[in-house]
C-alpha cells in the first residue's frame, strides 16, 4: 500500500479493545481510517478473523463509544485487512469517561485546561460566554459605555440612544439567559476586571537584549480601554519616529506602520486564552517587536492561511463580536492579509506568526539600519529635538546622539546599559558620557547607584 500513517490513518496488527481510543480521537478531531492487518511500516500482514470482526465490531464500537463506524473488508496482496472509517462527531465522544484527540499520528488524551476547551467548543461555547464563577456583583464602567456608545455608531445606531448600561449589555448578550455576567461582560465592560482576571493585563517592555529589560509598562482595566490606550503608550513611549534627510529636507518615518500594530494588538486581546495566568507581552527592541499570547489558532485556519483570505473563528466569540460592534475589526478573515499588505508597502517584511507549545507570536522587523545614512533617533527632549537638527550635530558624534536619546528616555540607564546599546566597549562609553558633561550637555544627579541623568540645555 501506498498508505502511511498521519493525521487520517492509523496502521494496526490486530484488533485490541484498548483501540477504542483511536476511535475517540478520530470522532473528536476530523475523523480518520483504522486499517486492522497493517504493520507500522505499511507490510500487509492480514487477519485471519477478518469476517467475524466484521460482524462484532459495529456493535462493540457502538457500546462503548456511542457512535457507528463503517467497518468494511478489504482484500489486499490476497490478504484480507479490515478497514474502520470514523467520522468526525458534532459531540465529545468518550471512551472508558476520558477524551482524546489525533493530532499528526498521535492520540492524545485531553486532560485540563485541554479539555475544558475542547468540551466548550463542541457544545458551541467559547469561555467569554460562561457566567463567572464565582458569582460577583458586575460593577460597571460608564467611560467605556459612552466609549462603546461612540464607537459603534455606524455599526449599531441604536446603542447612542440607550440609557441604560444593563438594558445595553443584555442586548449585546453579555448576560446569561439567568441574567449573570458573562466572562466577557467583565472584561469589556467592568470597572476592575483584575480583581478577578488578574491576568488580564498587556505587559510592554523595551528590550536591549533578551535578557536586558530597560522600561516597562503594565495597561490595565476593561478590554476596551486596554485597545484605546496601547498603541498609544507604544507610540509616545517605546516606538520613536525615525528622523533621516532628504536634501535639506527633514523626514520621520514611524518604524511600524500603525495600522499593522493596531491589528497585531487586538488579536492579541481577541484570541487570547484568558483562562490561564499569563499576560499578553509586547517587547520592543532596536529594530523588532513581538507580540505573545497564550492560545492557538482554530483547526480550521493554518499559519500559511494568515497570508490569504480565510475563516475568522474567534477564540472568544462575545469579545470578538463587541469588538466588530465598535469598529475595532472586520469579520471577513483579512486583517491579518491587510497587515502583510501595509508592512510590505512600507519596506519591511511582512509580520512573521509563530505557535509553539500553545503560545502565539507575531514578529515585526524593522530594518533600521538599512533606511538611510542620515537617519537620526527621535526626541531627546522636546527642547532637544529641535537644537539637535540645528547645532547638536556639529557638537557630538553619533554615538554621543544614541546616549542623548537614550537617557532621556531612560534617565536612570546604566553605563554598562548604554554600551551594550552602543556595541562598544563601557571604558569608550564612558569617555562619551564624559565629553557630554564636559559640554555641559548632561549632569549626574544623585548618586551612581539610584541616581539619574539629565538633558541640560544645549547652547
């Protein structure tokens, strides 16, 4: 046979009870064909009882699983083998009280969070739709409402004239048919969601190196406020313009095209697994940024799918919906082909998306060493930024400018900080720092350890 073993095809000896497992895990994942009679490495070997399984394992199968398989006789090489066709199930099949799932050639039992997941999906629940548990008085936030109210008024004219802050969320089906708020009624709409998802924050930091963190921020509250305040911080904090010459003629360019970040981030905060303890993490560096968070993406979309037009299958579907509501987000499974799109158009890669061991990535690179000779970092300061296009140029050399930048974004940088930034040695960075005080660019205030710097004004 020109059969080998995958996600569809399982190769058996002989027939064993214990199998039945293999069955579940077909029924439960896209369905697949048992041949019974069949080595490991595809020899036919036959059985000899083919006729008699014929007749008994239906009903064997039937009682101990709950479904009815095809099981049908083929004769291969003269051999007879034995050919179980499983269909995939709209219910969890069980065997024995556990659950399992092919995955490549594997079967896989289903055990925690992996099961309740599993279990939800096929009831046709996501988890933002639970009530939460336990029980708690829903404290509602009246900014996002009238922020909700603003955004969605295109896509739900209704929703400017409401009054009512529970009449609005129960239309949104927010609450449960018991009038208990969902997970996602919590996440959207409550004042503090954290006092009970605590691990419902986004977490930025700037990074030098994996292991060398240098700022960080932690965006809180509901979900909506998190989507309106993030790219925001990314923007006047952690991202600076890109400021090059053409001529005479002064330039910036934003490193990331913002509408690609906006569409990274919510996705992020969409399709995330908030039944865990981890945070979404955004790292920035000199010329990449990443995106993490826990959760994998649906059977039905590949990671080579994200590169054309595909299903949306939102992981949280009430989340996702309110979102679509307030003009966050399309539903037509473009977004991601949108973001390719913008970045290619802005000269750099089109965003890398990575799963590994159920955590999702996406990575942007910025080649900024490759855009122009000139290019110069942002602001020092406000004041700065505008003495450093008329004097500061002919006063420090480039390397001097990185340090400028640097402890003004991060006063209390280290010097073994900055010349990692540098790529030189700390005795060079040091002979820097002190041409700068010696400019009267910079002065030390407080002491080495628990000090910082300041930008003085440059004549």
């Amino acid at each position: 046979m020109n059969i080998i073993e995958n996600q569809h095809t399982e190769f058996k000896l002989h027939w064993k009870e214990d199998f039945l497992k293999q069955v579940s895990a077909f029924a439960n994942s896209e369905g697949g064909v048992i041949y019974v009679g069949i080595a490991d490495n595809g020899e036919i070997v036959g059985v000899e009882n083919a006729q008699k399984l014929l007749e008994t394992l239906p009903n064997s199968i039937n009682n101990k699983t709950g479904i009815i398989p095809n099981v049908t006789i083929e004769k291969k090489s003269t051999k007879e083998i034995l050919k179980i066709n499983v269909k995939p199930s709209s219910v969890p099949i069980s065997y024995n009280g556990k659950y399992y799932l092919r995955s490549g050639s594997v079967c896989l039992e289903l055990e925690g969070k992996n099961l309740s997941n599993f279990l939800l999906k096929k009831s046709g629940i996501t988890w933002d739709m639970l009530a939460t548990y336990p029980k708690w008085e829903f404290e509602p936030d009246n900014e996002a409402f009238e922020l909700f109210k603003r955004l969605s008024y295109d896509r739900l004219p209704y929703a400017k004239d409401e009054r009512d802050v529970f009449s609005l969320i129960k239309k949104l089906n927010l609450f449960t048919t018991d009038l208990q708020p969902t997970n996602a009624a919590i996440l959207l709409f409550d004042k503090n969601p954290q006092r009970f998802f605590s691990q419902a924050v986004v977490k930025i930091g700037r990074f030098i190196s994996d292991s060398k963190i240098i700022s960080t921020d932690i965006v809180d509250g509901n979900l909506l406020r998190q989507a309106e305040n993030i790219l925001d911080i990314l923007k006047t904090k952690y991202l600076a313009n890109q400021i090059y010459y053409e001529g005479i003629h002064r330039r910036e360019k934003f490193p990331y095209p913002l509408s690609a970040l906006r569409e990274a981030i919510l996705n992020a905060i969409i399709h995330r697994d908030y039944n865990t303890t981890s945070a979404v993490l955004i790292k920035v560096y000199n010329n990449r940024l990443s995106i993490m968070n826990e959760g994998k993406f649906p059977p039905e979309v590949k990671i080579e799918d994200l590169q054309r037009e595909h299903l949306s299958v939102p992981h949280n579907r009430l989340i996702a919906d309110v979102f679509y509501k307030a003009g966050f987000i399309e539903s037509w499974g473009r977004g991601t082909v949108q973001m390719a799109e913008d970045c290619i158009a802005a000269g750099i890669p089109a965003p890398e998306h990575i799963e590994n061991n159920g955590v999702v990535r996406i990575l942007f690179e910025c080649e900024t060493d490759k855009m122009s000779e000139n290019i110069q970092e942002k602001k020092v300061t406000e004041k700065v930024t505008e003495k450093v296009t008329e004097k500061v140029t002919e006063k420090v050399t480039e390397n001097q400018m990185i340090i400028l930048k640097n402890m003004s974004d991060f006063p209390s940088i280290s010097a073994e900080t900055l010349s990692s930034v540098l790529g030189i040695s700390l005795r060079k960075t040091k002979e820097n720092i002190s041409k700068l005080k010696a400019k009267g660019m910079i002065e030390r205030v407080g002491a080495s350890k628990g000090g910082y710097w300041k930008i003085t004004k440059i004549k």
